[in-house]
C-alpha cells in the first residue's frame, strides 16, 4: 500500500518543527519529545517558540503560538502542548493551517492561530489522530507529548500526509476570547499575558479605538497618562502605554517590570480612555 505523502519541507529539504509547551526548562519533558522527534525524523529541524507558558493555561499558550507561527516558513510544523485534559476524552489532533501544520491537543490550543488564517481566507483542515502506527508503541496517559504528537510531527516531517494520520474532523474545539467592552470614554479590556520583562499585554488592539488616541489606562488603581511609540521616549522608571509589535496595547515601566510594580495578574480590568473628538 502506498503512503500520500506531505510537503512539509523548505527548499534546503529540511521540515521545521516548532515546539510551544507549558513544560518549563528543569525537566526532562522537552528534552524527551525532541529525542523521539529525532530518533524518526534526524534531518529536522526542531525550533523552541516557548517551553515557559504558564502552566495549564490553554488561552495564553493559544496567544504565544499565534504571535509566533506565521513568522516560519510554509510546511513547518507546530506543535503545542498545553495540555491539562491529557489522557481524558479529549482528541489528540493535527491539522493543516494554509501551508503549515499544527499537532496537539483539541483543547482550543490552536484557536488564535487558525481565526488568524481564516481571516486570510487560507484552507483549513483536520484530523483526529487515530492511526497508532504513527505513535510511540507504549502511550502513557500522562506524556501524549512524547507518545504522540512528537512522532506524528516526525512522520509529518518524513512525507507521511495528513490524511494517513487520521479521521477528518471539522468541529475542534475552539476557546472563546474576550474582547473589550464600551465604557464611558473609552473601552475595557484585560490582561492577557505578562512577558519576560514584566511588559503588561491586553486584549486591546490597535485597530478597536478606530484611529482615535489614546489619553489614559487606568489599571490595578493606576492612571498611567504616558502614551508613547516606544520605551526609550520617557525616563527610567516612567510607567507608560504603547502598541507592541503585536498590535496589543501595553502597559510598560521603562527599563523597569510594571507587572512586578503594580501587583498585575492575568484577568485583570483594564480601562483604556480615549481623547474625545
């Protein structure tokens, strides 16, 4: 019987398999996944995104893995494990994003980056793995990172096609993300994750104050009035609102960790005033 084959290859021939977990740096977890990956597929390329999101946070790892996965070039391989359902009911997946792939599992991990190609109008599919050919021979309830979704991704990265690797499905599970609210003046949003530095991000983008400026963020107590382009606009120590790279609005200490500073947690309000016309 003859396989379908994938093109999940750059022009040097080389598939690039990213992996985004919750599993930290201490621990043998990331460690183990790449050594399967490589004892099927020694020719990847195995590219760490992040091994530090919050642990069991699904709606964080979804967030990161969409900021970073449209970066790679077509036919990499992302997989995501963010996984507090592991070993329960829940369907381990793979799909085919545009011309990318994703393996994890369905727990909403992939929501953000598969709207993201939706809105470019690229294909979208899915499969529920169910072909245990293409998994570890022993699959621990615990570990599906290792036992399943790090050799699919390696047999994706051989040629196998998606297709083989399992049955069609189109109703993955998909998180829900809040969006902000109208208030007097202005909208409110949330925190939504808290970067290395102690930069603040919210659910605020760009694009939802409609051109209009930004006049204040009032957040944990605080009214921060800076508003600027980047850090390097006001003094040390200055508490200050920009628009990162990603279009998310911040709140940042400049050359400082507003998170540390204002006592910030994930969830929290954020109201963004606006300058009145």
């Amino acid at each position: 019987m003859q396989i379908a084959r994938s093109v999940c290859s750059g022009e040097s021939g080389v598939a690039i398999i990213t992996l985004t977990t919750d599993f930290g740096l201490r621990d043998s977890h990331v460690g183990a996944m790449k050594g399967v990956i490589w004892s099927i597929a020694p020719q990847a390329q195995v590219v760490d995104i992040t091994h530090l999101i919050t642990p069991q946070n699904i709606q964080e790892g979804a967030q990161i893995l969409r900021r970073a996965a449209p970066y790679y070039p077509a036919g990499t391989i992302h997989v995501a494990v963010v996984d507090p359902g592991v070993g329960t009911a829940r369907r381990p997946i793979a799909g085919r994003l545009g011309d990318h792939y994703v393996v994890g599992p369905d727990n909403g991990i992939f929501t953000a980056l598969l709207e993201y190609h939706e809105s470019l109008g690229n294909p979208v599919e899915f499969v529920h793995l169910t072909r245990s050919q293409y998994w570890r021979a022993q699959v621990s309830f615990v570990f599906h990172g290792r036992d399943i979704f790090a050799p699919v991704a390696a047999h994706l990265a051989n040629g196998v096609s998606l297709e083989a690797l399992g049955d069609p499905i189109t109703d993955v599970v998909r998180l829900v993300f809040a969006r902000p609210l109208p208030i007097p003046n202005g909208l409110r949003g949330e925190v939504t994750h808290i970067d290395h530095f102690g930069n603040i991000y919210t659910n605020v983008m760009r694009t939802d104050i409609g051109g209009r400026a930004v006049s204040e963020v009032r957040l944990a107590g605080c009214t921060i009035s800076e508003f600027v382009n980047t850090f390097g606009e006001r003094l040390p120590g200055t508490l200050v609102s920009l628009f990162g790279s990603s279009e998310h609005l911040l709140v940042c200490e400049v050359n400082g960790n507003a998170a540390r500073r204002l006592g910030v947690k994930l969830g929290e309000p954020v109201d963004v005033i606006l300058a009145q016309s």
